[in-house]
C-alpha cells in the first residue's frame, strides 16, 4: 500500500482465565502483518495473562483487561497514536473518543450477544467506525433489522456480521511437535478445552478432557492427543494412554484440528470457529464462560457438532457413537465447510488495512 506504515493497535479482553479475544486479535494481526510487512502493530495484554506472543508486534502489559484499565489505555493512546485501534469485547467509550480526537479509526469486535448489543448502543457508535459482529452460531451472518435501523439513525459507523476469524492452519508449524503427536497417517482425535485457565467444581477443566479421552482410547483403541492450553495450572504433564500437549500455536493447532478424526473441544467463540473452519467431526463442551452453553445448542441445531455435558463419561461415550457413525460425521463436516469460515480472515484483515491507510 502507498502511503507511510499504518500504525495498528488491538486491544483485547485477556486475563488469567479465558484468552479466546486475544487469539482472535493475533490471528488478525498477523494477517495485517502478512499483507502489510511494515505496519507498526502494538498489543495491550493483560500481564496475567499467559499467552502466545509474535515477536513482530509490540506488547504492552496492563493490570486489566483495557476496559478495567481506563487511564493506562488513555496513556498508551496518547504514547502511540495509532491509525486505527481494534478493540475486542473491551474498551470504553472514552478510550474510543480519545482516539477518533487523535485520529484514528475505532474498530469494535463482539462475539456474543451481549457484547454486539453494547456495539449498536448509540452511545458507543457514535465513536466507532466498524463493528465486526463474530457470530459463530451456524445462522446466516446478517444484521438484526433493529441494528440496521440503528446504524441508519447514527449514520457514520458501519456493521458487518463474520461467522468466525481464524488462522489458517500451518502444518510445518505443527511439525516442531512431531515426536509427541501419532504417526504420520494414523487417526487420532484431539481434545482441547481452549485456554485450559478454567476450572469445574474445584478440577481445572483439561484434566477432564484427559479423563474422556483415556476412557474413548480405551473403548476404541483410537490415539488421543489432549492439549492442555497455556492458562493450564494444574501439574499434570505426562499420562500413560493419552498424548499431552502443554499449548500450541494458533495456526500449528488448526493444522492438528484439520487432520484429526475428531475433535473434542470447548465452545468459545474462537475455539468454535477454528473447529468450523477445520472441518472436522466435532463434540463440544461448556469449558467456560457464560456463553458457551448457548453456542453449543446453536451449533448442534445446525448440525454442525454434538455437544455434551462436562463430564468424562458422557463425554467420551458421544465421541465414541460419532467415531462410529460415519455418514453422520460427514455431513456434519459438509455443512461445516458451506459456512466458509477459512476465508473470513484475510478479507477482514484487508478491511482493517484499507482504513488504517486511509
């Protein structure tokens, strides 16, 4: 693009517990970064919160998540002066006012009910540009007629509903773990609560997983690959039937996903669209947040994965009847790939770029 390098600046929701919001910024980062080499792309991360880092981009540790953190954001804005700031399920609108009198474009991102809500407040859209509306469900990404009309009332902000952003997956990524993962060629299926920070009843969430997935290998002698997630405290690391993995890279863990027999997965909205994007036979879990539950009813209306309860015998008996039903699997992978999740990210990230070199 013409022009000097745009500066970009994300600004996730991220903590200790969940990090879904962070993954989806740096799978947009990086594909601004991919298309644009020579944007200046900072973060704001919560410090607590144990994530993947790009050594492309800049990082700035905040004690909060940027909407509990009101005047250390104000500080950053004034430091940086980015050309455009994407702000995901987080921010406040004097954050927002501060940058549109610097300059910049607002960018909002909402994943859930409440948080697309907030975006077509008039309020809030007053000082927004673009709101992306992350809508994995399985309905048709469209605007709600009362968001149209609040969008024609306002008049300058604009609106578009994604069923997911994702990164594409990278197999030579994947290759580093080689030596923890099955042979080449043999089915498996993966298990991944998501962050893996979550905890049920007192047991942190992956260790369920670990649990399920012994009883399928068990029942059906397929591998299994538990992979336990970066915000994962608890100390186990090693199981005699089950593969453990302590993280993966966002684009190294689409590559597993996409070569998997089966997933097992949490249903956050990042999560959720990555298994979308996959195509892969999926049962997914409640693993945390509160809007998990109704995306799993959502996705398994549209037959495109069965949810189970978070509990390890249920939940390895439903991977085990769809290992065993494979005209029900692949239709489920079909409907999954109409979706056309794995191209969202490079068209928003080119939307991102188009603004920014405004």
């Amino acid at each position: 693009m013409n022009g000097p390098a745009p500066r970009l600046l994300f600004a996730p929701a991220s903590g200790p517990g969940g990090s879904g919001e962070y993954y989806r910024s740096l799978t947009l980062a990086r594909a601004v970064a991919d298309r644009a080499p020579g944007a200046r792309i900072d973060f704001l991360v919560n410090r607590e919160a144990g994530v993947e880092r790009d050594e492309r981009f800049t990082y700035h540790e905040i004690t909060e998540t940027p909407a509990r953190a009101g005047d250390e954001v104000l500080r950053l804005i004034d430091a940086l002066r980015p050309d455009l700031a994407v702000f995901d399920c987080t921010g406040r609108v004097r954050q927002f006012r501060a940058l549109k009198d610097a300059g910049a474009w607002v960018v909002w991102v909402s994943d859930r009910p409440h948080k697309r809500l907030k975006g077509f407040r008039p309020r809030q859209l007053r000082w927004t540009d673009l709101h992306l509306a992350v809508d994995v469900s399985g309905r048709p990404p469209r605007l709600k007629w009362y968001e149209r009309l609040l969008l024609a009332a306002v008049g300058r902000a604009r609106a578009e509903v994604v069923p997911g952003i994702v990164a594409e997956p990278d197999r030579e990524a994947l290759a580093a773990w080689a030596e923890a993962l099955p042979e080449r060629g043999k089915a498996y299926a993966v298990f991944v609560a998501g962050g893996g920070g979550y905890v049920d009843n007192g047991r942190p969430v992956p260790e369920i997983l670990v649990e399920a997935a012994d009883r399928l290998v068990a029942s059906t002698g397929i591998e299994a690959v538990v992979v336990l997630g970066p915000q994962y405290r608890g100390s186990l690391r090693e199981h005699e039937r089950v593969r453990l993995l302590d993280s993966l890279p966002t684009a190294a863990l689409g590559a597993l996903l996409a070569d998997a027999r089966l997933a097992v997965t949490g249903a956050g909205s990042m999560l959720s669209a990555q298994v979308l994007a996959a195509g892969v036979p999926a049962v997914m879990i409640p693993a945390g947040g509160n809007d998990q539950a109704q995306r799993i009813r959502d996705l398994e209306k549209a037959g495109l994965i069965e949810g189970s309860a978070l509990e390890a015998g249920e939940l390895a008996e439903r991977a085990r009847s769809l290992l065993a039903s494979p005209e029900r699997a692949q239709a489920m992978v079909a409907r999954q790939r109409a979706l056309g999740v794995a191209e969202m990210t490079g068209r928003v990230a080119e939307r991102l770029l188009a603004l920014a070199g405004r």
